[in-house]
C-alpha cells in the first residue's frame, strides 16, 4: 500500500484534463491492489481505464465496485481475452478517442508504484520535445529495484535484441510503465493490432520511431528513458516460456526488417546516382 503523499505531486498536462492510465486486467482479483488504486484515483493526478481482458474469475465483479468509489475510474470490457497487447491498445485508443492529451500504461500488480508512474508523467510534462517516457529497471545506488536474478539477465538478453532491432539505445524496453503524449504518431501507431502479445512494448516503440503508412516517425529525442527509483518483482506473472519466444521472435522479425528496408533504401539511392 503506497501513501496519499506517495502521489501528492504537480499535476501534469494542466488544462488538458487529467492524463489517463491504462491498466490491463485478465485474471487479477487475487493480485489487484484495490487500495494503492483508490488512493491514485483520488489524488486528482490521473484517471485510471481499467480492461478487463475477459476474464473469468472475480476480476469484473472487482472493477465494477471500484467503478462505484471513485470519479477517476473506469472500466472497459471486452467480452473475450485477446491478451495484453490488444487489451492495452484497445484501452489507449478508448482514452484517446475520449479526449485524452497524455495517456499512459502500467501492470496490475503495481510492480512499478503509483509515485513512479506519477514522476513519469511529470517528466514527460516538463518537456515539450517529449513524446513518450519510459520507466527503467536500472538497479543503482540511491533506488529500490528488486527484481530476481533471473528476470533480469533474461530482460538484459531480450533488451539488447530490442536496442538492436530499433537501432535505437534502449536500456528497459519491458517496463510495464509508459506514459505517452497524444500526437498523430501515436494515433497511427495504435492504429492496427500488435502483432505479438507480449512483444508490443517494441513493437509500439518501433511504429513511433520508424513512422507507419499514414504518419512519418518521431526523432530520437522525442523518446527518454526515466531510471525508476522504485520497482518490485510481483509473483504470478502469466508470461510462459512460449509467450516469451514469440516475443524474442518478433524482436527478432523487427531487425530483420530494419535491415532489410536499409539495404532496399541503400541499393534504391545507388541507381539512383547510377541513373543521374
């Protein structure tokens, strides 16, 4: 449980309305904590998008008490699980079409705490270059990162195929907290299913960076990555092993692309001269 002045901070996107956090759901009533959300909502500072993801434990009976006790919140429903991928998706685009000029995502289970996700968004509005803000396991003296050994050299392994496949210098690519500034990037971004249900983080980095069909991409300094002072490793995660390869193969699939567009766009500008 985190305090009422664990989140007691400047408000961000003043004027624009209160930035809204996703947060997805599927299966959580056991792990959910009720009362560090409650005191989120009531700070004032965010508007939390619950998803309930389809589930069919007492996740929805959950979210729908909660729905009861605070202005701040609110639930989408969607009738079958499509992951979380989607379910983030999904839940971005409803704040977005809402009206929403900063939104955001971060796991039930609060690994990363509401004073964190809070500190996110007040970094992402003290800057206006800022697209986006990446909370970072970096563990360090000063901060509270517990994170088993395992996770993290396994995140290490899958951060530095990612930092790869971008072509872009990324420490943490799998926190689950990320705070966005809407922009037309972003809408084209989140215009079209991710492909992998775990691999989105990269995915969705990767559409802002690079560009889509519709939209031109973002410049690097428009991306920074916020070291977390605190983040905790919760247990009952619903990765398994074939999640996670499907997510390396999907990094994987990125970079190839990546090359492959250069080698394309290298070969296009040498006939070009060629032609000249």
């Amino acid at each position: 449980m985190f305090a009422d002045s664990d989140v007691a901070m400047t408000d961000v996107g003043a004027g624009e309305g209160r930035p809204v956090v996703v947060v997805p759901c599927y299966n959580e009533a056991l792990r959910l904590d009720e009362t560090s959300f409650m005191e989120l909502a009531r700070s004032g500072r965010v508007e939390l998008l619950f998803v309930d993801d389809g589930s069919n434990d007492e996740t929805a009976e959950m979210l729908r008490r909660l729905t009861k006790e605070a202005d701040a919140l609110d639930v989408l429903s969607l009738p079958a699980n499509v992951g979380k991928a989607e379910a983030v998706r999904r839940g971005m685009r409803h704040a977005i079409d809402g009206g929403a000029a900063v939104v955001g995502y971060c796991d039930a289970d609060l690994s990363t705490p509401p004073r964190e996700l809070v500190r996110l968004l007040d970094r992402l509005g003290s800057d206006g270059r800022l697209a986006a803000v990446f909370g970072s396991r970096v563990a360090r003296l000063g901060s509270r990162i517990q994170r088993s050994a395992f996770r993290h050299y396994a995140g290490r392994m899958y951060a530095t195929l990612a930092s790869a496949a971008l072509g872009m210098t990324v420490y943490d690519t799998q926190c689950g907290a990320k705070v966005f500034r809407v922009t037309p990037e972003l809408v084209a971004a989140l215009d079209t299913p991710f492909s992998s249900r775990w691999g989105f983080d990269v995915a969705l980095c990767h559409r802002l960076r690079s560009g889509t069909e519709t939209c031109a991409g973002l410049p690097d300094e428009a991306f920074l990555e916020e070291p977390l002072e605190l983040w905790h490793d919760v247990s009952g995660s619903k990765l398994n092993v074939a999640g996670t390869l499907r997510a390396v193969a999907d990094v994987l699939g990125l970079g190839l692309a990546r090359l492959a567009r250069k080698v394309r766009d290298r070969f296009s500008g040498y006939r070009a001269r060629s032609e000249s």
